[in-house]
C-alpha cells in the first residue's frame, strides 16, 4: 500500500503501513505527532512525538489517541486531517 495523505490548513497527515505496523504522522508548524497500531490492526494505538521519537503514551481508542496528538501540535484534535485509510485505526 502506498502513502495516503490529507491537508487542513497548515497541518499535513500522511498514512503508510510498514512491516510491522500501521503509522499515520501529522506535520505542521508545531512539529510532528505520530500515532501507530500493530499492522493487524488491533492492540492499542502508540503516539510518539515523531516517526522514530520515543513512545509517550497507549490508547485503547483513536479518538484519545488524536486528542493526544492534537496536543502535542497545539491544536484541537477535530482540526487534524485523518487520512482515508486511517479512518479505521483503533477499531
């Protein structure tokens, strides 16, 4: 699968899947926010502060997860962009 990408504003979310797990990162001028699930798509979500940054936190659910994220970029988690295929993450 190839990478997914959605845009809101300033703030940029890109999905891939690597070997062992499914990440979706978020860019924007606050920094990086990175949320990833085992690749089988379930277990809980890890958000990092980076593509290879150190885990902070486990949610059960994807909507704590991106409140999380949303945090760490400064914003509400209802303004980050979800790509399509990430739609499903946590469920």
């Amino acid at each position: 699968m190839g990478e997914d990408t959605a845009t809101a504003g300033e703030l940029t979310a890109s999905y891939h899947e690597t070997e062992t797990e499914r990440v979706l990162v978020f860019s924007g001028q606050g920094g990086e926010a990175v949320i990833a699930q085992n690749i089988e798509g379930y277990a809980m979500l890890k958000v990092r502060n980076g593509p290879d940054g150190d885990e902070l936190e486990r949610y059960y659910g994807f909507d704590m997860a991106l409140d999380h994220a949303g945090e760490l970029l400064g914003r509400s988690p209802h303004e980050l962009p979800i790509p399509e295929d990430a739609a499903d993450m946590g469920m």
